[in-house]
C-alpha cells in the first residue's frame, strides 16, 4: 500500500469513529467514508482490530511529528508538548467526538493486548518528553530542581484525567490546560515572561 | 424496597459489573449474582438504565459515608479524602475489575444523560470536599495561599487521570496518590510531620 492510500484510509477510519463512535465501527463504515468497497478495504487490512492498530501506530506518528522541535530551549520544547497534546489530531477535525472514541479504546485497552501496547508506548513517549524537557532544563539552570520523572508523571496523569472530563463530564479541556501550565510554572519557577525561542 | 434488598441488589450490580463488565452486563446477571430470578430484579428495577442510575447513586452516597469525617482540621478532612478515592469500594472488592467498569460507564455518558448527571454530581462532591478543606486550611493557617477551587480541580483531575491508567495501562493507582499528595505539599506548603488528628 502507498503512502497516500493508507493515509486515506487512516483519515477515513478517524471520520468513522467520530461519526459513529468506537462500538459502532465497523470495516464497511470505515470504507464507505473512505469512498471503496469493503472488499478494497479488506485487501490492506485483514481484521478491524488490524487496521485499528495501524491507526493507534497512525496517532503516535502524527504525536511523534508534531513533538519535532527544532529548539534546544527545553521551555520552547516544553510548550511544544503541551501545544501537541491539546491541539485536534485532524485539520477538520470534531475533537470532542474523537474524544469520545479514544476513550472507548482506552476503556477496551483491558480486553485487548494491541490496545494497551499502542497506549503504553504513546504514554512512554508523552512522559519521556516532559521528563527530557524538565531535565534540560534544570541542567540549564531556567527551572529549580524537580524530580524530571514525578514532574513528567503528574503531567501526563493530568492530560489523562482533562481526556476523561472532556468526555464523561463535558468540560472544555482548556480548563485542565491552564492548570497543568500553572502547575509546571509552579513545579519548575518557570516566568512566562522569559519564555521566548531560542 | 427495604434497605436490606436494595443494598443487596446493589452488591450484586457491583459483582456482575466486575465479573462481566459494563458492555456485557444484563438483569439476568445481576439477578444471578443477587440469587434471585430476574422476575423478581424486574418488579423493583424496570430497566437496566434504571438500576445502574441506582448503583450509581449508591456509589455516590458510599463515597459521602466515607467523608463523613467528624474532624475540625482541614489536614485531616484533606488525607480523609485521599483514602476515601484510592479505597476500594466494596470490602472484598477487586478493585482493579470495579475500574475497568467504571472506565466503560464513563465512556458511554456522552450516550446517557443519567450517567452523565450522576458522574457529575460524584464530581463536584468531590471537589467541593477539597475545596473547603483547602479554604478551610489557608484560614486556619495551616496552609499557605491557593486558590482553593484550582487545587481542587486540579487534583481530581489527577484522580480521573490514575482511574484511567489504572485501566488503560495497567499501572498501580499507588504511583498516582504519591505524586498527587507531593503536589498537596508543596502547593499548600502542608508539613506531613505536622499532621495529627485534632
């Protein structure tokens, strides 16, 4: 498969699951918003949980891109994270629908080996960079000291919980935002006012 | 309904949730658990949607018996609320399979305004019982200044965060509480060794 195609039907299988939701997806709406047939469909990906995969390795990648910052200054890096975690995985995209959906998956994580994998290594990624980020940071002498690894823990424990209150709750995950951004100025004696790019 | 019935309806609700989980739950189940017949589980509860917004609400009212606390000092009330979230809900409960339920109940609220309220009203009880010992706590002089509603939807957002790890990523709610109460520490300049019952 070309890199357009699978990028197609990873864009298709995104609109299924924000239309439909995670326990009403199946292959034949994933290929109707990807324009084919279910058999055209099936050619690439065996199983629905096959081309599920894909698409958790499909949100790493897209994590993955967003994180690559070309500054040495961990404060830019650090904003850089928080900016990818709350920004829409797609450019069209309903956020709060694909909210809903990612937390169905994550609910099934307990049922199903390849959920949890794909969720564990995006969740080592998010915590590696804060813990990157906080470390370069003190070792520069822009934070006090703080444990990189609690610091990075906590955030991430946060982001989950803003992910839950988006869903369950309703609640606009900008109010998480401000805190956790509070919280590391806290953590870290960050002053906004000296953040600018290297 | 006695209490007697109802309480034991309720148990049967959470063992059947956990031994089923939420998607695979039915009254047959609940009634099995219960040891009655689902005639029976039908003449007090009409729908399952109505015995889970029960279980819900009895969720609800275990966790305010809890807060119950009769103490006058905030750094109590505040610890108290800490066991009350990371125990278990019921005594011989396998807390781990009680999370994984809760996680799908969550999930679905988008799809139920009655699970949605009850997940709302557990919430703001939540914050309202840290809010006030914090406000509490900075008035008495035990704790330096904080914006008391902050640090309260910051916390229970870490709460929501470890319930979705726990499930998720399989980790240990533990590693959660531990930073959750550093971050009290520190922003409450709370003193653990200072902490006795009043």
């Amino acid at each position: 498969m070309n890199d357009e195609t699978r990028e197609a039907v990873m864009t298709a299988t995104h609109r299924a699951l924000c239309t439909h939701g995670f326990a009403d997806l199946t292959t034949q709406r994933i290929a109707d918003e990807w324009g084919k047939s279910k058999a055209a469909l099936h050619y690439h990906y065996d199983t629905k949980e096959e081309l599920l995969r894909t698409f958790l390795d499909h949100l790493l990648a897209k994590f993955e891109s967003r994180l690559a910052c070309e500054s040495a200054d961990p404060r830019v890096r650090l904003d850089t994270f928080v900016d990818a975690v709350f920004a829409p995985v797609e450019a069209d995209d309903d956020s709060r629908e694909f909210a809903v959906a990612l937390l169905e998956i994550k609910a099934q994580a307990p049922y199903s080996e390849t959920y949890r994998d794909r969720l564990a290594a995006l969740d080592e990624r998010m915590r590696e960079t804060v813990a990157g980020a906080v470390r370069d940071g003190i070792e520069a002498g822009h934070f006090r000291h703080a444990d990189p690894d609690d610091v990075a823990r906590f955030v991430v424990t946060a982001i989950n919980g803003a992910h839950v209150r988006e869903v369950a709750l309703d609640e606009s995950p900008s109010e998480a935002r401000r805190l956790i951004e509070g919280y590391l100025d806290d953590a870290l004696g960050r002053d906004p006012a000296t953040e600018v790019p290297a």
